[in-house]
C-alpha cells in the first residue's frame, strides 16, 4: 500500500454507476478508496485504491477502514451513487465521524410504506397507498377501487418487481412476484396516477432546496412490457412549464423535510397531476444510470455530484456551481433486444462518427445470454445524444435506434 498523500474519499461501489463520483472525487483532489464484492468491477482500475468487499457488511467495510486508518489515511467522507443504500451511508459515516443524513432518515428512504405514512402526516400530496398481506386482499382492492393500481415490493429499487395491473393481469402471480422480489417479503399497492412524471434530484443546504437534476421520465415502451413498468431513459430540459418546474421543485423540497433532511441529497419521482404535483416516492441519494452523471451536466454544465461530495467531506458547498451555464437537449435511452443468445450487434461503426451522439455502451458480448427483462438491471446497454433542440434530440434518438441492430437467436 503506497504512502496516503492525499485525503480519502470512500465511494461504496466500483460499478459503472459509481465511475462518474470516483473520477469526480479525483478531480476535486482526493484519492478514492472503492469498495465492491465484485473484483473485476470497473472502478477498480479507475480507484486509487480498491478493496473487494460488500458494501452492505458494514463490519467488514469498518474494519477495512480502520485497517487504512491504521496504516495513516485521512478518511474524510463516504459516499455513494446509483446504489440504494443510504441506511448504510449513514452508519459508516457515524462510526467514521463524516459527515451524511441520520440513520431515522435514511431508514424512512428504504421502507417505502414508513416514507409513505410519513408523507401522508406532514401533508405532502402522494397517490392513495396501502401495504397488502395477501393476493385475496389485492383483488377486493381492485373491486373496490378499479384495476389502475400499482404493486410493488416495500424494499426495492430499479423498478424490481413493480407492476402496472389491468383487467387481464393474473393478480396472484403479479402479488406473488412483487413479494419475491421483496427483502422483507412486503408489498404496496397504491393508485396509478397518469400524467408527465419527473425525475428530480435535489441538494438540501440548510434546510434549503436546489433541484439542478430535472428530467423528463421517458415511458415509450410501457405497452410493450406490461405489467412490468419500465422506464426508457428521460429528457432534460423538461417540458414543464416554469410555474409547473417550480411547483414540482416546492413539492420536493417539503418531501425532503418531511425525511427531516436539511443537508444531503434526495431523489424525487414526480407525477404532474391536473391538481398539481405528487410524489410518488424519493430515495436519500445520487441516481445511478446517466441522469446526474449525463444528462444534466451535458444539458446545464451542471456537476452536482462535485457538491454531494464537498459536503459528505465537511466542506462548504460551492453553491454558485449548482447555477446552469448552458442549455442544450439531452437525452439518454436504453436497447430491449430478444431475449436469447446475442450473435451480433451491428453498425456500430457508422454510429462512433456521430459528434452528438455522446455515449454508446453495451453490457453484454456475442455469445452471452440475453435474459427476458426483469427490471431496470436486465437492460442491454444505453445510449446518450445531445442536440440543440428537442425536435432534433428526438431524430437522432431514432437515428440511434434505426442504426443499431442487436441480432440475437432463440435458445
């Protein structure tokens, strides 16, 4: 282990969603020490240090700390981004003394039925919601009230075992499924509100709120994956309007204090009701995927993951940064090939010359099994263009589509 020169900066996670805050941390002048159970994690040859260790083995994650302390590293936050685990976040950084949100808040992040509940006591507009035991207590649900509900484990993120029921759904298979998928074997349903929903991303300073992440969530392909609600990838800059923008960043900022975060970083899904906004839910973290790591840096010049971590170090957020200095159309979207074995994938050559198009990355090889999409995690790779306005961000987006041929065969 070579001599600590620099302060360490711990980032739980050595994945692809985590690259963009290790290379943040680096540019800001720490070294960043990356803990991930998966040793050929991509970070690791990016990390100043690595360590393979599950990031949820809070003993095992402490002990390597104070290994390092030992050996004379400055540890000076921990942090994290596209991984829901603010619970754990929270505890290191209490045992390190770094600064992060409090365990009652990020506890309130994770069970989706206590943030619910909380929501519902400090009067933030939110969809009807219940927790249901069984599949005969969801179906004299849906006599009561219609089949536009939604069910989804208590415990999960990445669109893992939600649904979108309708009258031809196998109501007990969809409970048992979203219950699978569960930790704790817990699942909600709640009222589907439809309308533009919004992805935020919001920098709680003292009890104040900026929202520099503001997206459009992108629903193209819900029909095509019913009952399973896929998202495919967002827009910014949002067509909201700016009474409507404000409406939805005044709506996020009260949910924040709801979790009595006054300092950290929350992430708010959005639905825009004809009664205003509501919130559907909100994690205690940084996204993963290419919102805050893509799409609005691109889209405003915007790296708010620069000022997630001057705060989980204890220094004074650069607030000045967080104001935007351009304005261009971005957006990211996601591949949904047959599932199968993958034989090839073509034009990728013609695609690489494309000035705009600014990211093209594919998470499997020829060869590899194409699983059937599950969630958000069985997605086959993404791409990211910018344009200069919307219309044209919308061509290039099916340019992208229309270029690009994933061919795989039937197992």
């Amino acid at each position: 282990m070579t001599p600590f020169v620099k302060p360490v900066f711990i980032v739980l996670g050595a994945s692809s969603d985590q690259m963009f805050m290790i290379l943040t941390a680096q540019q800001m002048g720490l070294a960043v020490l990356a803990l991930d159970i998966n040793p050929d994690s991509p970070g690791r040859e990016v990390a100043d240090y690595f360590e393979s260790i599950s990031t949820k083995d809070v003993a095992a994650v402490v002990a390597c700390l104070d290994h390092y302390k030992a050996k004379g590293a400055d540890i000076v936050g921990v942090s994290t981004m596209g991984s829901d685990i603010p619970h754990i976040v929270a505890e290191i950084a209490a045992l390190m003394g770094t600064p992060a949100i409090s365990a009652e808040s990020a506890a309130l992040a994770t069970d989706k039925l206590r943030m619910k509940e909380r929501f519902a006591e400090r009067g933030i507009p939110i969809p009807w919601f219940r927790e249901i035991g069984s599949f005969v207590e969801l179906e004299a649900i849906i006599a009561e009230r219609g089949s536009q509900l939604v069910i989804k484990p208590n415990d999960r993120s990445g669109s893992r075992g939600v649904f979108l029921l309708d009258e031809s759904c196998d109501v007990e298979r969809l409970f048992n499924k979203a219950r699978d998928f569960s930790f704790s074997k817990r699942v909600l349903v709640e009222e589907f509100l439809p309308g533009p929903q919004i992805s935020t991303e919001t920098i709680m300073v003292d009890g104040r709120a900026y929202t520099p992440g503001f997206a459009d969530r992108n629903y193209d392909i819900l029909d095509r994956f019913r009952p399973q609600i896929m998202e495919n990838g967002g827009w910014v800059p949002s067509l909201l309007s700016t009474e409507e923008r404000r409406a939805v960043e005044e709506l996020v900022k009260q949910a924040s204090l709801a979790l009595d975060i006054t300092d950290g970083v929350t992430k708010g899904d959005v639905v825009m009701t004809p009664d205003g906004p509501k919130m559907i839910e909100m994690a205690a973290r940084l996204s993963g995927g290419d919102f805050c790591a893509g799409l609005v840096p691109l889209g405003t010049g915007v790296n708010y993951v620069q000022t997630v971590i001057e705060m989980a170090t204890g220094r004074t957020p650069d607030l000045e940064a967080l104001t935007p200095c351009r304005n261009m159309a971005v957006a990211n979207r996601y591949f949904f090939p047959e599932p199968g074995r993958l034989l090839r994938i073509e034009g990728q050559e013609e695609a690489a010359s494309w000035d705009w198009l600014q990211k093209l990355e594919f998470w499997y090889q020829p060869g590899d099994v194409v699983p059937e999409l599950l969630s958000h995690a069985h997605r086959f790779g993404v791409f990211v263009v910018t344009a200069p306005d919307r219309t044209e961000l919308e061509r290039r987006v099916e340019r992208v589509y229309d270029t690009i041929r994933i061919i795989t065969e039937p197992l």
